[in-house]
C-alpha cells in the first residue's frame, strides 16, 4: 500500500523508473510475478481460504465425522454439539455432505475448465498460425457456439445426455472453450509477426516445436489467467445445474444440488441449516477464485511496471 | 474507409458531402459483410440446434407404457414424420421454419410461435428492467471507480463488483425470498400477479423486484469492472492530456470528453448482456415462478418437448447474432476512429 502510493508520487512527478524498488534488475521473474500477487491482499488472504477449503475437500474421507451417505442421526435436526451443522430430512450430517459436496464441485470445476482449455488452446493454435481457411471454419464454429445461451445449451445438453457428475464435465468443458480459442487464436496472430518465431521458421524448426514450444509457452499467462475466471464459471454453472436437478445427482452431494431441497417451502423456511452453508460456501470459492484471478491478471501483466 | 473530416475553402461543402458518401458507402458495404457472415453462422446454428435435439431421444418414448400398442406408437411415429431420415426430417423442419413455422409442441400441440409469442413478453419485461437497473448501478459506479483508481471508494467498488459476479442467482434469490417473503413477508416470492385480484402495474412491480434485484445485482458485478477498466484506458488517452493541458478543469474533462468516448465500452456491456440476460433468466424465472420464456423451456425440458426447446433455442441464437450485429454497427457509428474493413 504505502510503496504503491509512493510509486505514484513518482510517477505522477514524471519520473519514470525512479519509484521502483531498487533490486528489480535482480529478481527472477517468478519472484517479480509473487511480489506482485501479494500486493493485493485480498488475493494472497482468498488464495489461503481457497488453499484450506481445497485440502479440506482432498481430506475429505479422513475428517469428515460421519459417513455422507449414512443415516447417522434424527430427521432435519438443527446444529448440535454431535452434528455440527445438524442433519437432513433422512438423518445424514450435513457437515460431512458438505465435505463431499465440495470435494465433487471442485472436481467438475477443475476437470471442466482443464477440458476446455485444452480445446481452446489447440483450436486457437491452428486458427491463429495456418489463418486460412482451416481460421474461417474455427472462427465460425466459434460463433455458433457462443451465439447459443450459455445457460440454455447446458441445460438442454444436460437434458439429452443424462445427469450426472462426468457428464456435467464433459458438457461444461465442451462449452467452456470459445472463450480461449479466441483469446489464443489473438495472442498467436501477433505472435506469428515476431522476430524471434519467425527466425524459427527461417531456421526450418519443426512445426511442433514452433507451436508448442516457441508460441504458446508466451501466451500462457493470459490463458491462465482466463482459465480462473472459467473455473468460477464453472463452479457456479454446476451448482446451478444441480440446484434445477440437472446436475450431480443423489446420493452423491454437490454444492448445488444441496441447495435444491431449498425449492421446498420446509426447508427453506425452517431449515435454514441445509441450505446456507453450501450457497455461502460457494459464495466463498468462486470469490476467491475471481480475486485470485484479478491479482494473476495484474501480476503476470507484461506492461506492468510496478 | 472513414476519413478525417476536412474542411477547406469553397471546396467545402463538396468535400463535406463526399465524405459523408464516404462513409456512407463504406459502412453500408460493412453491415452486408457482416450480415453474409452472420448467415452461415445462422445455418450452422439450425443445424448444431438439430443435432442436439435428434441426439435427445425421441418423443415417442413419453407415449410408451403398458397401455400403448406398439401400433399405435407406429402411426404416431409416421404421423409425426419420425421414419424419414434425419436429413430429410432437417430440410421439412427448415422449410417450415422458413414459412415461419416453428412446429407443434408435443405436449400440449399448440404451435410453438404462438407459446413463444404468449410467453416472450413477461421475459422481456424481466430482461429490460433488468437491464437498465444494472446499467444505472454499473456506469456510474464503474466510472466513479476509475476517476478514484486506488482510492477507498474504488476498492469498495470492485469488490462489491466482485461479490456480483459471485453469488449464483438462485442463492442469493433463496436469500431474498427468505428475508423478504418469509421473514418480513413484505415482497411475494412467485408469479406476475397476485391470483384472484386485479392485476395492477404495482401488482407487477412488487412481484418484479426480487427477480430484478437478482439479474440486475449480478450483471453489474462484471459490467462495473468491464465499464471501470475501459474508462482508466480512456483516462490515459492523449486527448485526456490535451484537455487537461488546456486547463479546462476536471469536471468538463470527464464530463465533455471522457464521458462521450465511454459510449463505446457502454454500447458493448449492452451488447454483451442480452444474450446473458436471456440465459440467466431461464434459471431465475424457475426460482420466481415467472411466466416467461425461461419457465416455459425448463418445462419443455422435462419434458422432452424439443419442437419447443429447439423455437426456443433458435429464436435466442436468432436474438443473440442480431444483437453482435447491432454492437459492431453502433461501434462503427460511435466511434469514427473505427476501421471498416
């Protein structure tokens, strides 16, 4: 904060390179990208929260008290000593369903964005470097898929194909991806005029290593930093498929589909323990996903020079 | 090709009107090449929506059931022209389509134009309002933040903007229905009108503010941060500089030449949010019970009723294109700078 500030004065006072720290010739570039990241608290405090939540969910079957899938109490009792967020309306502990949930939303999260993004990534490879017509035929697939209501084609691919938790990953990464390949497709195009790639294709490399190792490894920090904002998506499209019972499916626990029992007047009205913790949990992940994601953008943002 | 007004001796005038031509021309030429790009998209839309319908499962299955002869299930099969081919089944769908005949609802047999047309208008009124209340929190709120760049305020702002764009719809409706219906019973939690009475304009209002708050709350969350980081670029502009240079004072300099050169990030926010809102709605007019569109697909969902789910899909993806095509022109008009080609 007080550096930030300081770093203003200067160059507000027109004197550029004057409010930086001094040792930035020396720092690695990891070290200037982490410098930077904890510069936004929010981002290094959601980054502990979301670091706790994640080995909470991995630990899952070690701390949970009870078995989720067990009737382990009395019917819809509120918190108690025994049953720290109480039970549901056939006896299981929600504090454990909880643990699952999060374990199951985290996954189809994670699985969905990486699906995408690997689709994104190659799609945009090959538009961005052949251009042509192999660009048009991409480009075009990409409209059409992005001209469809995200919520709508999900639901309606969801629909077709049964629910259930890899189905929702597949449907969500296979839905996920235009995003990126435009985002790739861009970055390629620029990348294609510079020196160093084309003095790889003036020394014959192959094609493979121009790609894979010349071109994308410099665009990897925007996709990064796309991929966090997809992950959040993701995480809030599930828990909105399963909320409508489209999603994960019973007996299996999502962040989602506990909140669907909330549609019933009982539970939402007096049962406020079933349905609080997953949405404020949700709440929790996808914000700290989203801060993380702002503090990567800032901190992995070339033209910075702070 | 949009050229640099210039206006010089007698040759003004004419040098005035060729340049409209100019422009006129070249932005004509813009809208066709957009308009014959948005038409195989379009095709390419009839098919991916077929596909997705054929790949659903076939109506038939909603008639099956011990009571049914399996003769029966044939003439109904052929009656609705299930044994042709797929293709085939495509082009009749399309000619139709192109009649403007969207096809029967397998469920209720109405025409499915006619459901959408009796259902489109409580989702547009529930869109629009949406709309405008997220843009009147967004823009200002966004340029506040960027006017203030690192301040308290600023802060404030983009994290509230961050919660937006965090909390799913239907938790936060939960959340209100709670407090509001349940807790204070002051706002009704389902439908468009209250039943058994005269349905006023207040009536609706009541009803509207809860689902309203949702998709206006969460639109703003992202629309702040878009409108925020394209005004902070707008701040940077030379002729910001110039302005301030000239000593004009700050309140003209945002005002007078920031604020006009904001339209284009406010233009895309718009252009952006219509295919969302359509979307976002369906999931919110099933929490609220609200008579649109969104309810009317989720039911058609369930119920396997794709001549519905497929008007309904298209007519989005319809909305949707025309929507992109309508940014770019605005663009285009708003901003002079703009390369047509």
């Amino acid at each position: 904060m007080m550096l930030r500030e300081i770093d203003r004065k200067f160059h507000e006072k027109g004197v550029p390179g004057r409010g930086q720290e001094t040792n930035i010739g020396s720092e690695s570039y990891l070290q200037t990208v982490s410098r930077r990241f904890r510069r936004h608290h929010l981002a290094a405090v959601s980054l502990i929260v979301l670091a706790v939540i994640v080995g909470a969910a991995i630990l899952a079957p070690f701390i949970a008290p009870y078995d989720p899938n067990a009737i382990a109490g009395p019917f819809a009792e509120g918190p108690s000593k025994e049953f720290w967020l109480g039970t549901d309306q056939i006896g299981r502990d929600v504090l454990s369903r909880l643990l699952y949930a999060t374990r199951v939303s985290l996954l189809v999260g994670v699985m969905a964005t990486l699906i995408s993004t690997v689709i994104g990534v190659l799609l945009g490879l090959v538009a961005g470097y052949f251009g042509g017509i192999a660009d048009m035929i991409i480009m075009r697939f990409t409209d059409m898929v992005m001209s469809f209501p995200y919520i709508l084609l999900v639901l309606v691919a969801a629909a077709v194909f049964k629910p259930g938790m890899w189905n929702i990953i597949w449907i969500l990464g296979f839905v996920d991806w235009p995003g990126i390949a435009r985002l790739v497709r861009g970055n390629v195009l620029n990348l294609r005029e510079t020196n160093f790639v084309k003095g790889n294709i003036v020394a014959g490399m192959p094609l493979r290593h121009i790609l894979f190792s010349e071109i994308l490894p410099n665009t990897v920090a925007p996709i990064l930093v796309y991929a966090t904002s997809v992950l959040a998506l993701s995480i809030l499209d599930e828990a909105a498929l399963s909320f409508l019972g489209q999603g994960v499916q019973p007996p299996a626990s999502s962040l989602g589909n506990m909140l669907n029992g909330a549609q019933s007047l009982t539970v939402l009205t007096t049962q406020p323990w079933l349905w609080i913790p997953p949405g404020l949990l949700i709440v929790v992940v996808v914000m700290a996903i989203n801060f993380i994601g702002d503090a990567l953008r800032d901190a992995l943002d070339p033209n910075s020079r702070r | 090709m949009v050229r640099v007004r210039q206006c010089k001796g007698i040759l003004q005038k004419q040098e005035h009107l060729l340049w409209y031509f100019g422009v006129k021309e070249a932005m004509g030429k813009y809208i066709l090449k957009r308009i014959l790009i948005a038409i195989p998209v379009l095709v390419g839309i009839t098919i991916i929506d077929y596909t997705i319908m054929c790949l659903a499962g076939s109506p038939l299955e909603m008639l099956q059931g011990p009571r049914v002869s399996e003769a029966a299930v044939e003439a109904k099969r052929i009656a609705l022209g299930l044994d042709q081919p797929i293709l085939v089944q495509y082009f009749v769908w399309l000619g139709e389509l192109l009649q403007g005949n969207l096809g029967y609802s397998m469920k209720s047999f109405q025409p499915v134009s006619g459901m959408i047309g009796s259902h489109i208008g409580p989702t547009l009124l529930l869109m629009g309002v949406s709309l405008l209340v997220s843009l009147l929190l967004a823009v200002p709120a966004g340029i506040y933040s960027a006017i203030r760049q690192y301040s308290k305020g600023d802060y404030a702002v983009v994290t509230a903007s961050f919660l937006g764009s965090s909390v799913p719809g239907f938790f936060l409706s939960l959340l209100l229905i709670y407090v509001f219906t349940v807790k204070l019973g002051w706002l009704p939690s389902s439908g468009m009108t209250t039943l058994g009475t005269q349905s006023g304009a207040a009536d609706v209002a009541r009803h509207m503010v809860m689902p309203v708050t949702v998709l206006a709350f969460s639109m703003a969350g992202s629309n702040i941060r878009y409108i925020r980081s394209a005004m902070l670029e707008i701040l940077q502009q030379d002729y910001l500089r110039t302005a301030r240079a000239k000593g004009i004072g700050r309140f003209r300099v945002i005002n007078k030449h920031a604020l006009r050169n904001a339209l284009v990030p406010i233009i895309t926010v718009i252009g952006m949010e219509i295919p969302m809102l359509f979307g976002g709605a369906v999931i919110i007019e099933q929490v609220f019970s609200w008579p649109g569109l969104g309810l009317m697909t989720m039911s058609a969902i369930s119920n396997r009723d794709f001549p519905v789910i497929m008007g309904v899909c298209l007519l989005s993806a319809i909305v949707v294109l025309v929507a992109n095509l309508v940014t770019d022109i605005l663009y285009a008009l708003v901003d002079p700078t703009i390369q047509l080609d």
